[in-house]
C-alpha cells in the first residue's frame, strides 16, 4: 500500500507543477494592474514605481514565477496586496469555515442521496423509483441561491428556528456553531445528495444484474445482506470517485452560499481577491484547491484498494 500511494504521489507531483504554472501565467495575462487599485486615486509615479519594486513586478513573468515557486516551497504564498496580511494566514482563516460547510453538507447529501439511490435501483420501475427520480431532478434543478433565500424566509423569519446568516467558529461555540452552518449546509447537500443519488442508483441497477448476486440469493441470504455486503460494496467505487470529487469543489469555496448566508470562507475570499486583483491572494487559494482535488483523489485510489483490492494497481 505504501509504494502504491508512493507512486500516486510521484504521479501528483507534475500535476501540481502544471497547475501552479497555469495560474501563475494565467493570472498575470489578465488586463487591469493590482498596483493602480493598491495605489489610490492619487496614483503618484514614485509610489507607483516603489510598489512595482516591492512586489516584484517589474521582474520577467518567468523570475516571479521561479521566485513565487521557491517562497511557496518554504510556506511564503506572499502578502495579500488589499490587507497587507500573509496569503497563508488568510487561508488558515477561512479553511476552517469552508471545511465545516463543506464537510456537513457532504455528510447530509450522504445520508439523503445514498439510501435514496439503493432503493430507487431496488424498486425499480415502482412509485418509489419514480419518487426518487422526480426529488433527484428537482434537487438538481433548483438553483442554490433561491432555496437558501426561500429556507431564511421560512427557517428564520416565520419559524425563528435557525440563524439567517452569521457564522460562529466551532471552537467557541460548537452548537452554535452547527445551527448558523445547518440551513447552507442543508442547501448544498441537497443538489449533491441528487447527484449521489443519480450515481448510486446507476451503479447499483448494474451491480444488481450480476451473476454474484443472483449465487447471493440462491444461498438464502437475506436481501438486506443481500443488497449491503454484497450489491453497495461493489457499488462504491464510482461511489467513491464522485464524492471525493464533489469534496474538493465543496473547498474550492460554495461563493453563492456563502455570500447569502454571510459565511466568511473561501468563496467571499475569492471573490473579493479577484475584483480587487489581488493576485497573492488569488494564486495561493487555487494553488491550495489544486493540491486539494490531487489529496482528494488520491484518498479515493486509496479507498478503491480498501473496498476492492483485486483492482490492482490501475
């Protein structure tokens, strides 16, 4: 197992490098100058000149990559020319919050759109099937930002359940902190759990139709072992794949979810970097989510090997 996530790594390792020069190059390439919006409405040429210097933009876009890949190798993504702040300090800020969102909207999209799948594929052709179908498409349909206006409207307003927006750190407060994170979680896991479902559903209805299935039955097991230990477990690694897939976008940052719910994590960041050019800020969040995707999917390989071990090295 360990040469066969040492390979994976190996693998990874020009995939980084790849992303790390499409941003880099990609980012400079756009039109506009961070240092006119970073200057002021005085824009004198000397400061203009002296902050060019500082930040190293008058270097060939070649040495400030070479010079940015060296910083980022020692931990230095640099400094975020709107706040004057360490671009690592401002991920470590906001990593938590979009991992919190992102980590309880996946489980809710799990525990909705997994057992919805297993029984869609197992009444197949029935009410229930269509149900599910009809609930999946809607799930997929509806758009995120007028079921989280809809959900404050009726969650916070009318019943005064759940806070509208805010966010609270878990640290301080857990169970505050889960009921300010219940209502946007709960508004992404439902378009995930449609897809999850989607894809359950699929790889179940070709599981269910194999020759181990049917030897399963023949012996007498029950259909519930029947369609858990046997059907499930060798549905999961398209399962897998989608999920861990879904994961990484979920931290790349859900940018309308949270600007609705005034969450403070990765989207707003992104957001508010990007219109004020801050390009620091901007390399160092894609750069994070790349590697972020490449974690995620080598955490799948390595749940393919756990769940189905005859797959090989593949």
């Amino acid at each position: 197992m360990l040469a066969f996530i040492g390979r994976r790594i190996l693998i990874a390792i020009p995939t980084i490098i790849l992303i790390s020069i499409f941003v880099f190059t990609l980012q400079h390439l756009l039109p506009g100058d961070p240092i006119l919006v970073l200057a002021g409405e005085e824009r004198d040429p000397e400061v203009l000149e002296f902050l060019r210097e500082k930040y190293r933009l008058n270097d060939p876009i070649p040495i400030q990559y070479l010079a940015w890949v060296g910083n980022a190798l020692q931990g230095d993504l640099g400094i975020s020319f709107r706040t004057n702040q360490p671009v690592l300090e401002l991920i470590g800020e906001k990593l938590p919050v979009t991992l919190q969102l992102a980590t309880m909207a996946l489980i809710i999209a799990m525990v909705i759109g997994i057992p919805a799948g297993v029984l869609s594929a197992y009444k197949k052709g029935t009410w229930i099937d269509w149900v599910a179908n009809v609930v999946a498409l809607s799930g997929l349909s509806v758009p995120n930002f007028w079921l989280g206006i809809m959900m404050i409207l009726l969650v916070s307003v009318k019943l005064g359940w759940l806070p509208a927006s805010g966010y609270q750190p878990f640290a301080e407060d857990p169970l505050q902190s889960i009921k300010t994170m219940l209502m946007p979680a709960f508004v992404l896991g439902t378009a995930i759990a449609a897809t999850l479902m989607r894809h359950t559903r699929s790889a179940m209805l070709s599981v269910l139709k194999s020759d181990y299935i049917r030897t399963a039955r023949a012996k007498g097991l029950a259909e519930h072992v029947v369609l858990i230990k046997h059907a499930l477990r060798n549905a999961l690694v398209p399962i897998v794949t989608v999920t861990t897939l879904i994961f990484g976008e979920l931290l790349a940052g859900a940018v309308l979810t949270e600007q609705i719910f005034t969450i403070p994590g990765f989207g707003k960041l992104v957001v508010d970097a990007v219109f004020n050019r801050d390009y620091a800020v901007v390399q160092g969040i894609v750069l994070c989510t790349g590697v972020a995707f490449i974690f995620m999917n080598l955490l799948a390989d390595v749940a393919y090997r756990v769940l189905n071990p005859r797959m090989g090295d593949k």
